[in-house]
C-alpha cells in the first residue's frame, strides 16, 4: 500500500460560500407564533437578504476547483487523490481559481451596500423583512473563503489499519466514478442518436485520461484503458461516427457505465456483445463507504 500512496498527492480544498440568506421569522409574516407548528414538524423557511445572482460567481468558482480535481483524481479522506506527477499543473490551475475567488470576492465587497439597497428597492413591498435580515459587509467576508493544501500521505506502523482500508478502495472508487460519467455521456451525447459528432467523444477521453494517470491503483484499470484506447484508435480522424464505429463507441460506454444491454440499439446488439462483452470483465463488487454518496 505504501507503493500506491507515494505515487499521490492529496489536495484538499476549503471553500466556503455565504448564501445571503436568513432565517424567516413569524414576525416577518406577521404570524401569531402560538400557532405555528414546532420546528421538528415545519419551518418558514428563508429570505433572500441578497440578490442571488451576485454570489452566483462564488458557486461557480468552487464547482470550477471541483472538477479540475475530479477530471484527475479520485476522492479520498476528504480531499482528492491525484497522480504525483500531475499535482503541479493541478495546483498551478487551483491557485488561479483562487486568485479569481479573491478578486470577485473583494469587488462584491466594494459593492456589498450599494447591492443590498439595489436588492431592497427591486422588492419594495418586501423591503422591511429584508432589511431585518441585513448582515454587515464583514460577514460575508468571513463567510466566503478560499483554501487549498496539498499533501502526501505515509503510513505509520502498528497505526495504518484504517489508511491501508480505505486506500485499498481507491480503485474501487475510481471505477464508482467513471461508472457515473460514462453514464452520463450516454445520456447527453449518446442515447437515441443514430450518429454523432466529434465533440461527443471528449467525455470518452477524459475518462481514458483519468484511468491512464491512476492506472497504477490496479492492473484492471490499465486493462481498462487499453480497451478504450483501442476503440478510439480505430475512428475515422474527421466527420461524424455513425454505424460501426459509433457501434464501438456505444459498447465502450456499456463497460465503462455498465450499462444494461438495452440501451443499446437493437441492430447493434449483437456486435456489442461480439466484440465488447467477451473482451471485459466487471470490476468484482464491493461495499461502498456511505461518506461517498454525498
């Protein structure tokens, strides 16, 4: 195990958003409190103190860091795991995202009054429930934060059970991913389409790109990655993939997102399981942590 934890960098990002909400309160709605039903039953819910679209940067950024780290690495205690020799470019990337956190972070604020009085005046007949709920300019700059740390991670003898456990899920864990990917590639660019574009093949590739960096968490992920390597090489170089050809991306897809056999075509059944089926095998089940549907 120690052999595959060399071979990774773990990069944990701590991003945090301030919603601009708050809590709604009986009062706001002019409510007799003895009426209401308890907490644990119901809630009023919340009122936007801010507009919505001001912080939606913030959202973006943050999925942005996400899936520069999903597109590499595999999750893992808490973080990412990514390939040593991609934590360089991973971080260099990181950092910029986080400089544009910072600097979209420091513009709201300058705004931050001016925005909230843009906000009550657009809902007047709102605006005292609004103004109730008005939060200083100085909590939202604690709210909204920006961190990332890389480490390696190295076993402790006598101390290593629960490491060497759950990195030996790492693979595991990758296939769970590109099990999910893949499937989404179906249904987005795949599903119902007698041919397709050049385009609906950078899904495929980035999968490929995936298992090739964390090839190494187990001999079938290389078998794997052969496999997609193989039916990527055997496209035309230009125009769209239709009927064999996009016969063999479809199948790749089936062992990728283990995708039952009738969402293939019913003219392109056969091959699939001809010439895809017999050449793969399914990764042997196992029980996923609760912690990774999340």
């Amino acid at each position: 195990m120690n052999e595959i934890l060399s071979k990774l960098v773990v990069v944990s990002l701590s991003i945090s958003l301030w919603t601009g909400r708050k809590k709604l309160s009986p009062e706001d709605l002019g409510l007799d409190f003895s009426k209401l039903p308890p907490e644990k039953l119901a809630t009023l819910g919340s009122k936007k103190i801010c507009d919505p679209e001001k912080l939606a940067v913030f959202s973006a950024l943050k999925r942005r860091a996400e899936r520069q780290c999903e597109a590499v690495g595999v999750r893992f205690l808490g973080g990412y795991a990514i390939p040593e020799d991609k934590a360089d470019e991973v971080m260099k990337i990181l950092d910029g995202v986080r400089d544009e956190f910072e600097k979209e972070k420091q513009e709201f604020l300058s705004e931050y009054d001016r925005s909230l009085r843009e906000w009550i005046d657009a809902n007047p007949e709102w605006a005292a429930i609004i103004e109730k709920g008005v939060e200083p300019a100085s909590t939202a700059a604690r709210r909204l934060g920006f961190a990332v740390q890389a480490f390696k991670v190295k076993n402790i003898d006598g101390l290593d059970k629960g490491l060497n456990e759950h990195a030996s899920t790492l693979s595991e864990r990758l296939i769970f991913e590109i099990n999910q990917q893949a499937r989404q590639a179906w249904e987005e660019s795949y599903k119902g389409r007698p041919s397709v574009t050049r385009k609906a093949l950078r899904p495929i590739k980035s999968m490929l790109d995936k298992l090739r960096g964390l090839e190494f968490l187990s001999p079938y992920l290389l078998t794997l990655a052969v496999q997609v390597e193989d039916v990527l090489a055997s496209l035309p170089k230009s125009g769209p993939i239709e009927g064999r050809n996009l016969t063999s991306l479809i199948g790749i897809l089936h062992v990728l997102g283990d995708l039952p056999l009738d969402e293939v075509p019913a003219e392109e059944e056969e091959d699939v399981v001809e010439n895809i089926l017999p050449e793969t095998r399914t990764a042997e089940p196992v029980s996923l942590p609760s912690e990774w549907f999340f």
